[in-house]
C-alpha cells in the first residue's frame, strides 16, 4: 500500500513547489488587469454565484489548486471594484502599488507587531513611521503613534487615553480602580459627530447622560461660540473631515478654549487630517497641534492597502497584543509617495470632487455642500428622484456612489479616494448620474429638456 503523504509534508512540498504561489499570482494580475475598467459593483449574476461557498464545513483536506481556483472564479467577480477609478461609495481608498507588493512580501513574512523581541523590522518601520507622521502632520514633537486597524479603534486609544489622564490628574487610576465612583468627565462633541464616536464612548464606559451636544453649522462644522464653558473634566470630539461635507472643525479656537482649562481634546481626522499634506488644504486643518490625540485612517485618503488606523498621542495605548505587521505598507505607501506625492495625491482627490461638483451643476443637479476637500453631496429637484437616481446609478455598474441625509434631505454621497481616479473617470461617471437619472424622468413619463 502507498503511504499517503502526511499534512505536513503536504505542505512542506506547497512551499517547496511554488505552483499555489503561481497560480495565484496569475490570478492577481488577471484582477488588476480586469478591475479598473470592469462594472464597479457586481453583477446580479456573480452575488447568485457565491451560493457556492455556502457549504457545510468540509471533513477532507482540501485541493489547494482548487481551493485558490474557487476563489478567482467565485470570489473575485464579486468584489466591489474598490481599487479602481470608479467607486465613491463610503468613504474608503485603493492601495498604492508599492504598498500592494509590499504587502505580499509582508504576508510572506507573516510577522507579529506586538514586541522588538517579536520582529525588530517592523519594531523600526512602525518608529519611522511614527517619525514621518509627526514631521508631515506638523504635530507636536514626542507625539507617538500606535498602528491600529482603522479609525474606529484609534479613536478608541485616543478617548481612552484621554479619559485615564483627564481622570489621573483629579487622582483616580482608571487602571487600579476602575470606572464606578470614579469622577465625572464632560463630554463635548459636535452635532455631526461620525458614527463610530458615540460607540466607542458607549465601550469607554462615557455614556450618552455625560454628552453635551455642540451645534453644527450648514457644512456640519462645530460652532466654537456655541461650546459650553469647558473645565478640567471635559473631553472635547473635534472632527477634521465631516464624512457627509468635508468640512473641518474650527480646531484653533476649540484647542485655545481647551487649552486655558487643560481639557483634553481629541480629533478624528479618519481622511481629513490628510489635508495638512498639502500646502493648498494645510490652512483646514490649522490648529490641529494644539489637540492631545489625532485619530487617522492610512487606508483611506493616503491609498494604503486596509486596514490601516493610527492613533497619535501623547502616550502610547492600543488594545491588541499580537496584531498584523500593518506598518509594512504604511511605510510602503509613504516611501513611495513621499512628501511630494502625498501633496499631489491629496489635491487630485480634491480637483477631481470640484470638477464632480461642476460638471453636475452644468447639468442640472443640485450640489448642496462647500466642496472643500474630497466630499460632494448631490441632489436632483425632487428627494424621489435623488432616491431612485441614486439606485440607478448602483446598478449602473458605471460607478458606485452611496446615498445620506443632509440636512433632512437625501443626497448621493460622492467621495473620491482614489489615486486611480482620472479625468475620464469623472466625466463617465457624469454621463453615468445623467442617464441614471433620465431613467427616472422617462420611467416617471415626465418630460425632460436636459441632455
Ligand atoms: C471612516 C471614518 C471613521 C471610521 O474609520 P474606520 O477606519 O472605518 O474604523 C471615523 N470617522 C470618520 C470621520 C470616518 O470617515
């Protein structure tokens, strides 16, 4: 009898062979070749197609040729069209080559962030990261930074960072005793706060009752002459990129008034803190170092492969141990782009969400925001039409936007993101939300003059 081979030698020869490694890497270049001109959203066909991975869990060990063929035929024609020039949808990012390839190195590598001892390359990767954040963002020198998942734990770090030292300095150690009986915070937060705000308050234990709410203007910026009068318990949310508007928090006045009574002032900068990259957006972001934390998403704005957060403060608190050797292409990104590319990046996204904003207008959509950084918020006459234009153009499969309320009113939401957005994209996007919503006249049997 032949002795089947054991698990272990099994894969012994899988690393040895290469053939997975190449099957899979023709795979990869078939996506990329495909994924930047192809329907941005799947077809109704592919999403029918995952009834496939719906199985029970399997006894036998699997084909490994098979297992990465059923993900490639299966799996990638119903991936959202995410990295390529055509997806506005959410608020999200494409990965930047370098970082991509680095990020297969990397998982090759397969290394543990946690400790020096555990990998001192990326124990070096993430300091000059921390180095080069500091100096790009212009924050204040000592600054560190933790590399997170995304900007909801981030925020998570910088609140509970906050919270300890706000409380350290009225004489209760959150980490010995504890949160009950513990003294009151204050926390003081815009109107249009992100989503993910009042969840990480709610795990930090600061419940909605110590919340006081800050008006917002039309662009969803926090009114400074509206905060109440701050004091040493006050935790205070300031947001540098509204997700509907773009619009940043006026941070030099909310970090002077947090400053005369040591309040502790947090920004959740998720895309937006980006802007100080750029010497033509710097001037939104002024004020910023006048904060004690900064959450930010690399994943995003700055095109790093996900997931990608950073929590900058001044002491250093992240809730994981071991954890994925994000840094790799966090560093990749920022090596490739460089200062100089970072800048370009940061006002294409920008240029491009004006020439959305414009090109829309000319044909007779509403734009209902200052487009001031990557954001656009677009209307049709009637919120029925806004509705079902937006379907329409989810469907499309020409580009993919998401919908919001603003200001009571449904909008489709454009964020641009992407490094792989071009000119054209824009232009066929427009055409795109055009006849998207021509559909909608002529299916209404309602009679338009606009082309
Ligand atoms: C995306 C976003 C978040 C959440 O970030 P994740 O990376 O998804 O965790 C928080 N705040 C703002 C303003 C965002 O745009």
């Amino acid at each position: 009898m032949i002795k089947k081979p054991d698990l272990q030698e099994e894969m012994y020869s899988q690393i040895q062979g290469r053939e997975l490694f190449e099957q899979v890497k023709s795979y990869a270049y078939a996506y990329m070749d495909e994924v930047y001109g192809r329907n941005v959203f799947p077809t109704d066909e592919a999403i029918k197609n995952l009834d496939i991975f719906d199985e029970p869990f399997p006894r036998a060990t699997g084909n490994p040729a098979l297992i990465l063929r059923m993900l490639h035929e299966y799996g990638s024609p119903a991936t959202v069209a995410q990295t390529g020039g055509r997806y506005f949808g959410f608020v999200t990012g494409s990965s930047v080559p370098t970082a991509l390839a680095a990020g297969w190195l990397s998982d090759v590598w397969d290394q543990n962030a946690a400790l020096y001892v555990l990998s001192p390359i990326i124990s070096q990767l993430e300091a000059t990261c921390e180095k080069w954040l500091v100096d790009l963002l212009e924050l204040p020198a000592g600054s560190v930074a933790g590399f997170v998942s995304g900007t909801s734990t981030a925020t998570l770090c910088g609140l509970a960072a906050g919270r300890n030292e706000l409380l350290r300095r009225q004489g209760w150690d959150v980490h010995l005793e504890g949160l009950f009986g513990a003294p009151n915070l204050r926390v003081i937060l815009g109107e249009q706060v992100h989503a993910t705000v009042p969840k990480v308050l709610a795990l930090l234990g600061l419940g909605r009752g110590c919340v006081e709410i800050v008006p917002t203007d039309k662009q969803g910026r926090m009114v400074a002459e509206k905060m109440p009068e701050l004091d040493g318990h006050c935790l205070v949310i300031a947001q540098a990129g509204n997700v509907n508007t773009g619009s940043f928090d006026p941070f030099d006045e909310i970090g002077d008034r947090a400053g005369l009574v040591n309040a502790w002032v947090h920004i959740d900068g998720a895309f937006g803190l980006w802007a100080a990259g750029s010497r033509t957006k710097k001037l939104l972001t002024y004020g910023i170092e006048k904060a004690d934390s900064w959450s930010v998403d690399a994943h995003k704005t700055l095109n790093a492969p996900y997931d990608s957060g950073i929590i900058l403060c001044g002491m250093n608190y992240t809730p994981e141990m071991s954890r994925r050797a994000r840094v790799v292409e966090l560093w990749a990104t920022l090596k490739s782009l460089g200062k100089d590319g970072v800048e370009e990046l940061v006002d294409r996204l920008c240029d491009h969400a004006r020439r959305f904003a414009e090109n829309l207008q000319a044909k007779g959509f509403r734009i209902l925001n200052e487009v001031v950084f990557n954001q656009v918020l677009v209307a049709c006459d009637t919120p029925e039409q806004t509705k079902a234009t937006l379907e329409n153009i989810q469907k499309s499969g020409e580009c993919w936007c998401g919908g919001a309320v603003w200001n009571g009113e449904p909008v489709i939401r454009i964020s641009v993101c992407s490094w792989a957005t071009t000119v054209a994209d824009v232009e066929r996007s427009v055409v795109a939300f055009v006849k998207a919503r021509n559909t909608v006249d002529s299916s209404k049997n309602v009679e338009t003059k606009r082309t």
